[in-house]
C-alpha cells in the first residue's frame, strides 16, 4: 500500500526504481523536467555557439577577400600599369577604389596592424600619384606632402605597438624608408639639398640599415639619394660616402641576381648620379671625361633593360638623363660634332615621351635644358642662326612650365643656362657681315636675356650656390660687363 519494495520479490534494479518513483512522483517529475529544459538549453546554447562561429568565419573570410582584393589592386594591377605611359589617371582612380575598401575595413579591425600598414601603402601610392618627385604624377606637391604626412600617422603605431620581429612590424618600416625617401625628394627638388639629407640620414637611414638583409632596395635607395642631396650640396666628401655605400650594397645584389631588372635599373641610376656629380664638380676636362665614361656605362646597362621592357617609364628616362649627360661631358672635352649628335637624338627622345607620357613634369624642363646645351653646341660649330632657334626655343618652354616645376632650383638654373646660352648666340650673330644691320638690336636683347639670367642664377642660388661645374654668377657678371661696353 506504500509502494515500498515487497521482500518476496527479486529485488532487480528496474523493481526498486519504479518504486520509488511511483512513492516520489511529484519530486521526480519536478527533477525530470528541470533535467529536460537543462538540456535543451544547453542544446541551444551549442547550436548558437556554432551559429556564432560560422558567422565569424564567414566575417573573416569576407574581411580576408576584400583584402586581398585591395591589395591585388594596390599592388598588382597597379605595379602592371604603373611604369606604363598616361597611366596616372587610370593609377588614381584604381587606389582610390581599394582604398575605399580598406578604409571600411579599418573602422571595423582598427586594433590590425596589418591592415593599417595596407592602407598606409595605399596612401603612399595616392600620395606618388599626387605629386611623386620622379616619376609621371599630377604635379600637386602640397597634396602630395598631405598624404605623406598621414601615411606617417599611420605607420608611426604600428612601429610603436608591435614587436620588433614581427612581420607587421617590418612591413611597416619598409613604407616608412619609402615615405621618408618621397619627402628627402621633395625637399631636394625645392633647393633644400641640406634639408633633405638630414631627413634622409637623421629618419631613414636608421630603417633601411635595419631592413637591409631582408630588402637591401632601401639602404640602396636611401644611400643613393644622399649622394644626390650631397652633391647637390657641392659636398664631395658626402657623395663620395654615400656613393660608394649604395654601390656597394647594390654589388652584393647584383653578385647573386645579376639579371634583376630592378637592381640594374639601380646600377644605371648610380652611373647617372656619378656622370651628373662630375660634370657639377668643376670645369676640368679629367671630370668631364669620367661624366662622359659613367654616362656610357648607364647607357650600356640601359640597353639590357630596354630589351626586355622597352616601353618602361623609368628606363626610359634614365636613357633621357644619361644622353644628355653623355652630350654635355662631350662638349665640355671639346667634340662639339659628337656633342651635337648625343643631343640631338636625346631631343628626339624625349619630345616621343612627351607624347607618351604628358603628366611626366619632368619632361618639359629636361627637353628645354637638352635645347640649350645643344644651342652651345651648334653655336662652338659655328652655326649661329640654328643656336639662337634653339635657345630661344629653350627660353620659351622653361617660361611656360607651370609655377610649382619653374621655381625648382635646378630648372631655375636651367631656365639661366638658356637665357646666357641666348645672349651668347646673339652676340655672335651680330658679328657676322650679314647680321650687321641688326647688331645692335641683338646686342640690346642680349644683354636683356644676361639680366634675365643673372636674376634667375640669384633665385636659383638661395639656398646653395651652385657647384663649380655650373654656370656661375660671376660668368654672367663678366659677360655682361662686355655687352654694356
């Protein structure tokens, strides 16, 4: 009657436990049910757990493919096209979209380091496409020191907040020598050579010493347009350390990738820079010699490079500069004819990039030097009227460059070089029996075009006077002592 367990039986198992439950039915309901919801809550909460899982797997590889898109297109595409000619257009409007992307991205990941190393290479393309000191750009220098500047702010904890060994942390010293190096440029380009070494040498050297076994480009780049700044700076002591530091680092490359386009576009820059160093040095016909012999060392390493890319921006105007080197350092040892030719067909070659590549601001003010020089030599051969075309010719396009590339240091001595080199070719014409009749008139714009000089070498030389190799203020001074007269 008390539903206990009746000793007669077995007592099995199953006996006693239905027993027991029908005494204790209430209790036992109560357990079995707390025990059933237990579980399918327990249940629930696995089955939100795995929901919760797949749903950030999904967001990880939904972060993942956008990444790896806006770095395809940051890095790939935009590497494919950026050496090609009129392609800044096509370069902005490809970083500008991907880094759309990114930057979404970055307001939802911003504790990823790696990410915002991503995005600070963007910038860094955007900011090369604003206003790259050396390569094709819009011209814009101030936007283009914006951008720097923010992909500075965006590298700066990255460096801070991760572990030197880190490849974060590596990545993100790599584009801080790459921004740093755009500034030194800049700051070059502008007159400020003293400047631009001491960002060079305080902030990115320290980085590319640190990078140089894993990227031996940066301790190239950096050491390399230190030689630049410190010739510029007529500082034969600094070129030649710095120099010699960048070749070689670039003979250890090059000793185990001889064939790297890269590093012998390098090898062709490095000649360049010591052709330019010599003819800037001095007057000497033993400079002028060593220039001519450097520049056909870079013309020769030049042609392997145009073989394999013909079409390539960069080694193209590496050609422009080491022809024109090679046509001065010619007519400085005295082979006018020679001179004349190396010129002229360096002429030609820029006026087809011209077409090529009309947001190149360099181009313009390269070409109209190259019709100066080659007014001196036509002028040395004794071909009077060919020489005043040809240096008007070069007066006039240095005073339509735009007012930004016009005040640069070196085409404000450019633009002195065609205004002499005019004056020069004027005074000779009218000492010819047949320009008798306006002699006097091309003596008065002579001496106009030696003022016009005198004021641009002043403008040009005030932050540095120019180096002994360079026309000089002094040359100008005297010559227009004699056309007063």
């Amino acid at each position: 009657l008390e539903r206990l367990p009746v000793h007669a039986r077995r007592g099995a198992w199953s006996y006693r436990a239905g027993r027991f439950v029908l005494r204790h039915r209430v209790v036992v309901g109560v357990a079995t049910v707390a025990n059933l919801t237990m579980a399918a809550g327990l249940a629930f909460a696995a089955f939100q757990a795995y929901e919760a899982t797949r749903e950030r797997e999904r967001a990880e590889r939904h972060l993942s493919s956008v990444r790896q898109l806006a770095n395809v297109f940051i890095f790939d595409v935009h590497a494919a096209i950026e050496n090609l000619p009129g392609s800044v257009g096509a370069r902005k409007l490809l970083i500008q979209t991907a880094l759309t992307y990114l930057e979404r991205l970055s307001a939802e990941h911003r504790n990823d380091p790696g990410l915002q190393v991503e995005i600070a290479r963007g910038y860094l393309r955007i900011g090369d496409i604003l206003g790259d000191p050396i390569r094709a750009s819009l011209d814009d220098k101030e936007g283009a020191r914006r951008t720097y500047s923010k992909v500075k702010s965006l590298l700066k904890p990255v460096l801070a907040g991760t572990a030197p060994s880190s490849p974060e942390h590596r990545s993100a010293q790599q584009e801080m020598v790459r921004v740093l190096d755009r500034e030194a440029q800049i700051l070059i380009l502008d007159g400020h050579y003293r400047e631009g070494a001491a960002l060079l040498f305080r902030e990115a050297l320290p980085y590319a010493q640190v990078l140089e076994m894993y990227d031996p480009r940066a301790i190239i780049v950096v050491s390399g347009n230190l030689a630049t700044a410190y010739s510029r700076a007529c500082d034969e002591i600094g070129f030649n350390r710095y120099y010699s530091k960048a070749r070689e680092a670039l003979q250890r490359v090059l000793a185990t990738h001889a064939r790297a386009p890269w590093a012998l576009r390098h090898l062709a820059y490095l000649y360049n820079k010591y052709a330019f160093h010599m003819l800037e040095r001095d007057s000497a016909t033993e400079s002028a010699t060593l220039a001519a012999k450097a520049a056909k060392q870079a013309l020769a390493t030049i042609g392997a490079l145009r073989i394999d890319d013909p079409n390539d921006t960069l080694t193209v105007r590496a050609e422009i500069f080491a022809r024109g080197y090679l046509g001065s350092a010619l007519g400085r040892i005295g082979q006018w004819s020679r001179s004349s030719v190396e010129l002229q067909s360096n002429i030609a070659l820029i006026e087809s990039e011209v077409q090529r590549e009309p947001y190149d601001v360099l181009l313009q003010p390269e070409l109209a030097l190259m019709q100066a020089k080659l007014s001196q030599a036509r002028l040395a051969l004794g071909k009077v009227e060919s020489s005043i075309g040809l240096a008007r010719a070069a007066v006039t396009r240095y005073e339509a460059l735009a007012a930004g590339v016009k005040e640069q240091t070196f085409n404000l001595t450019g633009a002195a070089i065609a205004n002499f080199q005019l004056a020069q070719a004027l005074q000779r014409d009218g000492t010819t029996d047949i320009a008798r009749a306006r002699a006097a008139h091309d003596r008065r714009e002579a001496c106009q075009s030696y003022y016009r000089a005198a004021q641009l070498l002043a403008a040009a030389e005030r932050h540095q006077p120019n180096c002994a190799g360079s026309l000089s203020r002094e040359t100008v001074r005297q010559a227009m002592q004699q056309c007063s007269r």
